[in-house]
C-alpha cells in the first residue's frame, strides 16, 4: 500500500528516484545472487571430486593394508613354522645320513678280505 505521502512534484521526483535506486539494487541484487549461485555449484562439484579422490585414496588405502596383514601373516607362518620344520628336517636327514656312512664305513673296516 502506498505511503502517505503530499501529493507534490518534490515527492514525486523523490519517489522516481527511490524506484530508480531500488530498481537497479535489485538488477544488481540478482547479478550477485547468480554469480554466487553459480559460484555455489562450482564449490559443491570441486568437494565432489575431492570426495570421489578421497574415496579412492581410501579404498586403496584399504586394500593395501588388507594386503600387507596378509603378507604379514605369511611371513610369520614362514618364519614361526616352515622354515623351522625343514631345518629340523635337514638337521635329521643330516643326521641319519651321517650315521648311514659311518656304519658303511665300519662295515668296510670290519669285513675282512676275500681269502683266495
């Protein structure tokens, strides 16, 4: 509703100013507000691809710890049970064969020779 106002020319020519004034802050208003809008989708598709990176920084983060627990257990198994089974098993194979040679060597001292 409009303002009670004197019906001059003075209030007149004040009013198109005040309608000129509010006409173009409003113009430049909706410029800003577009350029921010515009600014907005900008920062939300850069925060997109940050995140998708983000996701694939930590999925291969994941698998390489997934990884390196697997090849951890595998060093373990190696270290805490293989490796000592076959060196018990040469240690004894080593061991038997030794005395396999010594008794071969006692046999060839005790045998006497052929009588001709």
């Amino acid at each position: 509703m409009p303002q009670k106002m004197d019906p001059t020319r003075g209030n007149l020519v004040q009013a198109r100013k005040s309608f000129s004034a509010a006409r173009s802050g409003k113009d430049l208003l909706e410029q800003k507000r577009q350029v921010l809008m515009m600014e907005l989708v900008r920062q939300i598709q850069a925060a997109r691809r940050i995140q998708q990176e983000l996701s694939r920084v930590f999925e291969t983060a994941y698998r390489l710890a997934v990884t390196a627990r697997r090849t951890h257990r595998r060093v373990n198994a190696l270290e805490k049970v293989v490796i000592p089974f076959y060196e018990q098993t040469m240690a004894f194979i080593d061991s038997v064969l030794e005395e396999q040679e010594r008794e071969a060597r006692l046999r060839a001292v005790r045998k006497p020779a052929p009588a001709f």
